[in-house]
C-alpha cells in the first residue's frame, strides 16, 4: 500500500487550548455578535447612569491633634489612632451633634448614610464627605460633622480634665483634713517623745502625697483639649459626583466586550458548522472533492444508488464531479483501495460510497465495494441485496471470500456485505487481523476498491483500515458536521499515518430558487489538476467525463 510523504507532523492536538490566532480568528467571525453586546450593554448602562437622580458631594478637611497632651511638647505618630479616630468621627454622639447643627429632623442613622470619613495614608488628617441630592445640603453636612467632631473631642477632653481635677482636689482637701488632725495631736504630747516622733513622720508622708497631688493638679491644668482643626471648609460643589456618566458609560463598553466575546466563543464551540468548503479544506489538509445536494424530499435513504436511479439528475452529476476529481488528484501516486469514512454517523459515507462504487463502474472500471461497517451496515441496502453473510463471516473463516462477494445491478460492480453483525464478539479484531488485508489484496485484482467504514470518533475500526488502504475519502455533513469533530478526527488519522485524498460536503450547497445548483469545479484548482493529468497520461476518462 502507498501513503502520502509528508515532511513534518504536526504533533499539536486539535483539542488543545485556542492559541490568541484562532481566538482572533473566532472573535472576527461572530464580530457582529460581539458588536451587538457592546451596543445593548452600553445602551443599558446610559440608561442607568442617566436616570439615576444626581448626587452632590462636599469634602471638608480636619487636622487632628492628640488631646490631653503638653502642648509644649513635639506629637509622635503613635500619639493618635486614626482607625480611631475614624471610628469615632462616625459615632453616633458625633452626628447627634451634627444634626443639631444643620438643624434637621433627620434621624442619627439616616445621616451616617450620608458621609464617609477617610483618612489619607501616613497622615493625621480626616476628610469627612457629605453626599446629597442638594448641592447646598451636601456642603453643610460636610462642614457640619467636621465641626462636630471636633467640638466632640474638645468636650470629651474637658470633661475628662474636670474629672481629673475634681478628684484630685477632694484628695487634696482631705489630705488637708489629715494634717490638722495630725497638727493638734503633734500640739498634745511632748516634743522629743517617741510618740511626737512617729506623729511628725506621718505628717511628712501626707505633706508629700499632698505636694504630689497638687503637682498633677497643676499639670493636669496644662494638658490640651484641643482636637484640632478644619483646614479645608467645606465648598459648594458646582457638578454631580454621581453618577459619572462617562465612568459608567466606559465600564458599559469593556462590559459589553466581555460579555460579546464570551458569546461568540461559546457560539463558535456550539455552532461549529462547516460553513464553507474552505473550512473543510482547512482542517482536513485536502482538497473538497465534490460538494453533494442533499437527497430530495421524499426520497428515503438506503434507497438505490441516485447514479443508477436518477442517471440525469443534478445529485448524480455532483458524484460524478467526485469520481472525476477523486480520479484526477488520485493518479500520482495511485490509488486503487479507497477507505470512506467520516467523524460521525449520520453523515453520509455510506451513500458516498455506495454511490461513488456507482460512478466508476459506470465508466467500465471493475469496482469492489466492500461494507466493513460491521456495527451499522448499510451498503447492502443500496443494491437490495441480502446480508446473511458477508466480510464478517469470511474474517472468522466460515466462509469463503468468493462466495460472499455478491453481483449488484451496476455491471462491473461487485459488492462484499459486511454479514449480519450478530455473532461478532469485537470486530476491530477481525478487521485488524491479517485476513482483512488479505481480502483487500485480493479485492484489489479490481480496477478499484472502495471500502465503506465505520465513523473515526465512535470506533477504531476506519482507523485499522487506513492503515490497510492506499486514501482514505473523508465525507463530512453541511448541517450536523462539526469542526471540532473533523479535527480531532483529521489528528487521530495523522497519527497512524493515514493518506487523506480529499473531504466531500455532503449536502452543502442549494440554488437560490430552492433547487440544488451545480458544482463548477472548472473554475478551481481540482480543474486545473485533471486537465495537466489528462494531458501528461492516456486515461480511459473521455472528454465527455471531464466534463461531467
């Protein structure tokens, strides 16, 4: 058997992740798809940032100094908390305060939802926002929690100094108590005595805790209350802060591409139909071969062979067109065993090669059409011959090869059934055992042989034959066919070294008026090809069929 050289393979798996081309590439297809997603998702986002009710904001700036501390002394950093701080200029008592100075009936919580404090890194400044509907509002509320805030730390300073201040002076005063007492009884006993002794040392203890009291009196007096200050008032905000409509009509847009090119990815992976023969050229590294109408309504399939049936219609004109352009690319190297499979079932192999069997014989070649579909065979239907026994029964040997072999209607075509598929325990053991490849070399004394097998991606069945055969015809479906499907087929093909001489399109194309048009193959590169080989050979292909 022969097989096609080739000079690298590609080892890269179809099913591998999408390289940013084939992104592109997919992206680019359904662009119209991803275009409109950008328009519906920013159209939605327009509508929302410009129905929303504007929003005012208002910024006033605080510095923030350490209370009860010597003024006179240098602030450190770890002096003031501003996590805490922050936590308090969001208190309740601050914007009780708050409320009382903008004078409204506005609840403690209700007005929380209005401002945001913020502290800037590495700094001791709070910024307190105010946002409102009302531009005027929203300048008074920011003015009126930073006034609050410090007007609340400033009292919470004074009162803890008044309370410092109270306790130690009724120390003090009581100090004061404990010393006359201790002065009348030093008066009542003799100076010298060991009693007047012990009473002058107690006196000295409470003259020094009376001098350390006063001492914190008279720092305590010293410490500040002074919580800071606003060094930025409050302004006027002349424009909304929200909603941005140019901020949302931005994330509309990079939503909307999002969203679209998500779309069209998933849309390519769900609908990755072959849409022209040039993607079916692309992914099987072949030419199309003969692109074939699909079979009219009405007419069942399994029925006999259009190209014996209907000799004169437009579908036996399009397997002529195969058989013509399959002869032409096949010549060099030869091909004499042809395998037709496809990826799936269900998509016409079986009618092709049923009806290509057909064309060639009908042109005075000796064909052998072989079904080695032992799972779901359908060849035998075509020619309304029997299935009693057939390849199957000639691999386990309980047949012989010529008495299988059937006569068809079509002179010079010969059919080998696949036999009934009851009884075969593993056909791909059968298939890959050295009898098959004897029953093709015998076939083979034929002008042509043309081996009908089983879908690439269910079995291994095609793929053992491929290895056996000198082509293999790829046949993919126009509606159900699948790129994907195709591909990973083409690379399980590419494995075992499989020679692909060309991909039909079965029901792929359709006329205008509803019609099946014509397959002008002149115009392309399979034309070309078969006149150079007619040209360079004596062939038995008459002009008559080049042409049709």
């Amino acid at each position: 058997m022969t097989a096609l050289p080739r000079s690298s393979i590609d080892d890269a798996s179809p099913e591998g992740s999408i390289d940013l081309r084939d992104f592109l590439q997919a992206v680019a297809r359904r662009k119209r798809l991803v275009l409109l997603a950008v328009v519906i998702v920013t159209a939605l986002a327009a509508l929302y940032s410009y129905t929303r009710t504007p929003s005012y904001s208002a910024t006033a700036r605080v510095l923030v100094r350490p209370t009860l501390t010597n003024p006179l002394e240098p602030v450190r950093a770890d002096d003031i908390s501003m996590q805490t701080e922050m936590l308090i200029a969001t208190s309740g008592d601050v914007a009780e305060l708050a409320g009382q100075k903008l004078g409204g009936d506005e609840s403690t919580a209700s007005l929380l939802k209005h401002v945001d404090v913020t502290a800037p890194a590495d700094t001791a400044i709070l910024a307190f926002t105010f946002a409102d509907r009302d531009a005027r509002t929203a300048q008074a509320g920011a003015q009126a929690f930073a006034d609050a805030y410090l007007e609340f730390k400033e009292a919470e300073a004074t009162e803890s100094i008044a309370d410092r201040t109270t306790k130690l002076r009724s120390d003090v005063e009581d100090l004061d108590r404990q010393i006359e007492d201790l002065d009348d009884r030093i008066a009542s006993v003799t100076e010298g005595s060991t009693e007047w002794v012990d009473l002058r040392d107690e006196r000295g203890r409470l003259d020094a805790a009376r001098i350390g009291f006063l001492n914190q009196l008279a720092t305590i007096e010293t410490l500040s209350t002074d919580a800071g200050r606003v060094i930025d008032d409050a302004l006027l905000p002349t424009s909304p802060s929200h909603p941005d409509h140019r901020l949302d009509l931005i994330l509309g847009i990079l939503l909307g591409l999002i969203i679209g090119v998500g779309v069209a990815l998933v849309s390519e992976r769900l609908h990755d139909r072959i849409e022209s023969q040039a993607a079916l050229e692309q992914i099987l590294e072949a030419p199309v071969l003969g692109v074939i109408p699909r079979i009219a309504t009405g007419q069942k399939r399994g029925t006999r062979p259009v190209t014996m049936d209907a000799p004169k219609s437009i579908a036996a004109e399009a397997f002529r067109t195969l058989r013509t352009n399959l002869l032409a690319v096949s010549a060099r190297p030869p091909v004499k065993t042809l395998l037709v499979t496809s990826a799936w079932m269900a998509e016409g192999k079986s009618t092709v090669a049923a009806n290509l069997a057909t064309a060639i014989a009908q042109l005075g070649r000796d064909v052998v059409l072989i079904s080695a579909d032992l799972r779901f065979p359908r060849v035998h239907t075509f020619f309304g011959l029997g299935n009693d026994q057939g390849l199957g029964q000639v691999l386990m040997g309980e047949v012989a090869l010529e008495d299988a072999i059937l006569e068809s209607p079509i002179p010079q075509l010969r059919v080998l059934p696949s036999g009934p598929a009851a009884g075969i325990a593993e056909p791909v053991e059968l298939i890959q055992s050295d009898k098959m490849l004897d029953v093709i070399a015998r076939c083979a004394e034929a002008d042509f042989v043309i081996i009908d097998g089983s879908p690439i991606l269910t079995v291994a069945d095609s793929l053992v034959l491929s290895t056996m055969v000198d082509a293999v015809l790829f046949v993919a479906d126009a509606q159900s066919g699948r790129q994907a499907a195709i591909a990973q087929a083409r690379y399980m093909l590419r494995q075992v070294d499989a020679r692909v001489v060309g991909g039909v399109m079965n029901g792929g194309w359709r006329t205008a008026r509803g019609g099946y048009g014509a397959y002008d193959y002149r115009r392309g590169l399979l034309y070309r090809l078969l006149v150079a080989e007619r040209r360079r050979s004596d062939d038995d292909i008459t002009t008559t069929d080049l042409r049709g």
